[in-house]
C-alpha cells in the first residue's frame, strides 16, 4: 500500500506540512477510524444515536428542589425543561433546554430563554451534572434521581376460553415497542443489583430479563419478605430449608468467600444484591446441563428452563409435558394449572412468571406474554388468580427490555420554540483549536477528548516529526477525561476487608485514577453495558482474579489463612500489587519511583514521561489522582475525589504523614492545581509510570 499525495507547490515547508497532513489523514484511513469532528459540531459522528425516550428527574439539596425533564431523540438531541423550587416555596416556571448527547454519553445543555448551562454526562440514563448555571447562581456535582412513571394496568380481561396446545418456551423477542421502565420495587432501589443480576443471568446463559422477571413472581423484589414469619420460604427468591442445605454444602466444598447461613430467616437479614450469590449458586446447582446444551446450540437458557430449575428442582423438566398434578404438595402449593387439567405444566408455571411481571412492569416480558388474560377462579376453596392463554387477546403493553431498543408511545411533548438567537448571555465563544486539535480536523478548541478521539490523536501523534511529539503528548495529557469515584457503583464484600453491600466509591481511589490512565493511553472499558464506569469494571476484573488465586492456593495445599493473604490480602486494590495487577491484566506494565519535592525534578525527571505519551498516577499518602502536567503554578492533577490541597507533612514522621491534604467534595477534581510551594512542603508516597506493554 503506497500513499498518493498531491503534486508539490508552493515552498518546502509548506510541502511538508501537506505531506503531513496527508500522512495524518492516511493513518486514520488504514486503521479504519471516522475522521473525528469538533464535540460541538452539529451532525458530528461524535453525537451519540439510536434511542429515544423522555424521562423526569429530580435533585433536592435540601435547599432547593431541582425538577429536570428531557426527551432524548434518535439523533443525538436532547430537548426538555428544568424548573427550580426553593425550600418552602412553591416550583418556579420551566425553563427550555437544547442540547446534544455525545458518544461518549457526556451532554452540554443550554437554556434557550434564561441563559441557563448544564455540562456533565448520561452514563446510565441518569444525567450527573458537573455543573450547572444560570444567572442568579451555580451548582456542581449534581447527581439526579429519575422519577418512575406508574406503571399502567394491564386492560380488563374477557372470559377466559380453552387455550390451544401449548407452543415452544420461548424468550424475550427483539421486535415491536419497548421500554425500559423500572416500577419502585426495593431491590430496585439498591444501585448494584441489576449490574449482578446481569452476572447471574450470564452464569446460566440465560437473559437477566428472564432472572428478574421469575424473582419478581417469588417475592414482588422485596429481599425481606417472610422475615420472622412461620414459613420456611424467604427472601428474594424464596429459598427453602433443603435449597438452603444444598447451597451451604457447595459453599463449604468449593471454600467460596460466602458466609453459610444457618437459617432461610438469615437471608432476610441480607440486601437483594447481596442475596443474588445464594440465588446464583441455587440456579448453578439445577441446571443439570441445561444451560451449556442451550450455549452450544446458539441459544439462550428459557425461561421454562431457567423456572423450572429453580422451582422444580431440574431444568430439565422444562422438557416434560407435566410437571406436577392434583393430589401432590407442589400442586397445591402453585395455583398454575390454566386449564384445570389438574396438571401444572413447565408452561403454565412460566405463564405464570409472565403474567406477574406484566402486573408489577406494565410490560410484557415476551411476545406470549401479550396474550395472557388474568382470571380469577376458586382452587381449593380459594380465589386465585391465573394466567390463561388466549392468542387472540392482545394486552397491548410494550415489550420490556432493560436494554430498549425503541421507545415506549407517549404522548407528544410541545416545547416552547427558540429565539431566532438561541445563543445564551453567558456563554463563551468557542475557543481556537489548539495544535493537536488542529491536527485532529477540528475547527474549535476541544478542552476534553473521548475515548475514541484520545485513540485517534495517540495515533496520529505517532507519525509527526520527533520535535512535535513532546508538545502534542503534552496537549493530550490535558485533554483526557475526569473520573469521580464518588459515583462509582461498587459494593463491598466482607472478604475484601470491606463492609458486605455498602458503596466503596470513596475508598476507589486507586482504579479511578487507573481508569483515567488507562483511557489515556488508549485503552477502553471492554463491558460499557454492565459497567458504565471503567472503574467498576476494574474492581470486577480484580474480584475475579483474586477469586481464582484463593481457589488455586487452597488447591496447593494452603491453608485458608494462607490462601487469604496470598490472594485478597496480596492483591487488595489499595495495594500496589493489587492495581498494579489490574494494570497488567488490561494491558498496561508501570514502573515505580519515589519522588523528591523539588520543582526540577518534576520537570526534569516526570515531565519526559508525560511528553512522550507515558501516563502518571500517584499517592500522597493515603490518596492516589492522576498526573496530568504542571505549569508555572504547580502539579496540575486530576483528583477523582474533589478539589484538593495539599497540606504540609515533611515534619511528621513517614507513619504520620497519612491523609495531610484538605478535600472540597462539592468541586470537581478536575484540573486541580497544586502549588510548588505545597509540593516542597509534601512528602509523597510514590508515584507510577504506566505504559502500554
């Protein structure tokens, strides 16, 4: 493959440039790589498209109630009003917003009538503002609540009529309407459970839709239900005495980091995220095969298998034509048989998930489930509610999907139209692009990269002169984007030497500065649609690791404290081996250095590493932030916590020096600068020098 280039004009300097810039254009092409436009350029590829929705949030500070309502459209757009509402007064008017949703799910929306700003992201669905102003004051790090509609009632049902043979399990379809919409159920109140639940669904090779719909039937999502009551049934997903046994049997055989539950009332003390392990391993233990047979033919585990497995004890009796009759335990204890055959059927006990879920989602989990009719009829002497199948009866709700593909109907939304000047008092003009933006087509200045920009410039940086390189890396440095870690979604695990199911985003540090550094060598997040953020993704990744070393040094011969120190003690994210493994797990070696306090040695011993495109992230004493470069002023970082100073501890011993800096939560840590001064009178831990391998 050859370059074609254009005739030579006009003086040397300018030929170079062109061949250049030709060579630029070249190295996007064999990679191919979109030829990336300005974060603001309307029609850029930059704008993220495909779904459409409208949804209402909420933020209250305890001042100030801020009431946020957007539409999203298919391409990109972003449209709605905010209103305010101060603590004891009554809301204020809507105020119209415009504005854009990018790739990389950050968004920029302006009012069109009072000047009003909110920059931040959509990761998730749920807008997390850095900041927001309008002309009377501003706020930042905002993270909104989504208001969940009601969920409507399923239509009136006609009388029921014979259903016709049964037909094939089946599974969650992909066409007509869908949504997404998550009624106010406990467990669904809990942040990490449906990020779980995907993982248990995974573990059976089945849906998670299918895993939350069956769980919603045994206990309407409530992990406390039957807590202190005389049945033996409890929790999330109703686990009996001899479930129970079974589960504790293969926590002791496997030595899995699980706590053995003497009661079923046990599990009631537990949260809907923490019980999902048991309900995993409950699920595991009655597929009998059924799962990896579906895997190997191309097709995912029913959910009259997935039922059946976890209430009848196999999955393979989805394979039967009946599952228990009238006369035994299981028949009375299900009310399932439709057709009062006297025979519950793998379907029918299905059917019977389906219909509770369309009940409590006002969605139908699949196409079967939109010709269900619910129908009260006595069974033994009580009234109780069935599911009948009925083809031609159509509920006409949506399929739901945690995934939707196309937006649930609502009604159409009119919002005030723009001023022919749409452009408010306060916003600055767009800046000048910079070189490396220059360099990467675009004709503004663009403060902050994505991901897929980041990849581009490294490698258009790659094919430019040896003197440009340093300055252009520099620039890049710059322009990566800011983690928090105070969003993070990650929950404890007692193992961990955490507190089991509580949020461990503020002692993250470590892999939300691995994620910034990694980004900025050009690495991604490899399961965006399980883990949002990259550092969540990081924690699962070390989870996993640490996991199957335990199992491997038990399996050696250690002992279980041993094999404890050797694996989670070892490799603890705080620890250097521990993120330092995550490095090297995502592709990335680091080297360590211990730093000295002087303004040269920054400049003379770290600064070559940020210039030639390396990637810096350091501790200072009990804190770890990522490098991003130094000016005249000082060290500028990117702090995942909050807006930071450091605090003097070159007086205190080295055992002392813990936790001398001051953290303001409520700024972004983005772009902190610390002072000369401070870093003269700041003993750091260390710092490391990562690179790709």
């Amino acid at each position: 493959m050859t370059l074609q280039q254009r005739p030579a004009e006009g003086g040397f300097l300018e030929q170079v440039e062109r061949g250049l810039d030709g060579l630029t254009d070249f190295v996007r092409d064999a990679l191919g790589l979109e030829q990336p436009k300005p974060a603001k350029a309307p029609g850029a590829p930059s704008v993220k498209t495909g779904q459409t929705w409208t949804r209402d949030f909420k933020h209250d500070t305890g001042q100030l109630t801020m009431h946020l309502h957007l539409k999203r459209g298919p391409d990109g757009s972003l449209g709605g009003y905010y209103a305010v509402q101060p603590k004891g007064k009554s809301r204020g008017q809507n105020w119209p917003l415009t504005g854009k949703l990018l790739k990389d799910d950050t968004f920029t929306l302006v009012g069109t009538q009072n000047g009003a700003r909110f920059a931040g992201s959509l990761r998730g669905g749920v807008p997390r503002v850095s900041e927001f102003k309008n002309r009377k004051f501003a706020l930042q790090d905002i993270t909104f609540a989504r208001l969940t509609p009601a969920a409507p009632k399923p239509q009136a049902a006609p009388k029921p009529q014979p259903a016709p043979a049964q037909p094939a399990a089946s599974t969650p379809q992909a066409g007509g309407p869908h949504t997404g919409a998550l009624p106010d159920l406990p467990a669904l109140r809990e942040p990490g459970f449906l990020p779980r639940l995907r993982q248990v669904a995974a573990s059976v090779n089945t849906m998670p839709e299918i895993v939350l719909a069956f769980l919603n039937l045994e206990s309407s999502l409530n992990p406390a239900i039957n807590k202190d009551k005389a049945s033996q049934y409890k929790g999330l997903g109703q686990i009996g005495r001899d479930a129970l046994t079974d589960i504790n049997l293969h926590i002791n055989k496997h030595k899995l980091p699980l706590k053995v539950l003497n009661t079923t009332n046990d599990l009631t003390a537990l949260s809907a995220t923490q019980q999902l392990a048991y309900i995993e391993i409950h699920l595991q233990l009655h597929m009998r095969g059924v799962d990896k047979n579906a895997k190997a033919a191309g097709r995912t585990t029913s959910l009259e298998e997935v039922y059946m497995g976890h209430l009848g004890g196999s999955a393979k009796y989805a394979q039967n034509d009946v599952w228990v009759s009238q006369g035994s335990a299981a028949y009375s204890q299900n009310p399932m048989d439709a057709d009062q055959d006297g025979h519950n059927t793998p379907v029918e006990a299905a059917d019977t998930v389906r219909g509770k879920f369309t009940k409590n989602f006002g969605a139908n989990l699949d196409e079967r489930s939109r010709h269900l009719k619910p129908t009260k009829r006595k069974f033994e002497g009580r009234m109780q509610l069935f599911y009948v199948y009925d083809p031609k009866h159509d509920n006409g709700l949506p399929l739901f999907s945690l995934d939707p593909v196309s937006p649930t109907p609502v009604p159409p939304q009119e919002f005030p139209k723009p001023p022919a000047t749409p452009v408010p008092e306060d916003q600055e003009p767009a800046s000048e692009p910079d070189a490396l933006d220059r360099l990467m087509k675009f004709k503004e200045g663009t403060p902050e990269y994505t991901f897929q920009q980041i990849r581009v410039a490294r490698e258009v940086i790659k094919v430019q002169p040896q003197s440009a390189r340093a300055e252009l890396y520099l620039i890049l440095q710059e322009k990566t984007p800011h983690h928090s870690q105070r969003n993070n979604l990650s929950l404890g695990r007692e193992v961990d030497g955490d507190k089991q199911g509580a949020r461990i985003g503020s002692i993250m540090c470590n892999l939300t500065s691995a994620a910034m550094v990694l980004e900025q060598l050009g690495i991604e997040n490899p399961d965006p649609e399980h883990f949002p953020q990259f550092e969540d993704y990081l924690e699962d990744l070390r989870r996993k690791f640490v996991d199957a070393r335990y199992q491997e040094l038990l399996k050696a011969g250690l002992s279980q404290k041993k094999a404890w120190q050797g694996s989670y003690g070892r490799f603890h994210r705080t620890m250097q081996e521990g993120w330092g493994k995550v490095l090297e797990l995502m592709g990335a070696t680091h080297s360590v250095l211990y730093p000295r306090r002087t303004r040269q040695y920054w400049e003379e011993s770290v600064k070559p590493a940020l210039a030639q495109g390396d990637a810096v992230m350091m501790s200072i004493n009990g804190h770890i932030v990522r490098l991003q470069g130094m000016n005249e002023k000082g060290l500028i970082v990117d702090d995942p916590y909050g807006r930071s100073v450091l605090q003097k501890n070159t007086h205190l011993k080295p055992e002392d020096r813990a936790g001398r800096y001051d953290h303001n939560a409520k700024e972004s840590g983005n772009d902190t600068v610390w002072t000369w001064k401070s870093v003269e009178e700041h003993a750091m831990l260390w710092l490391a020098v990562v690179r790709k391998k």
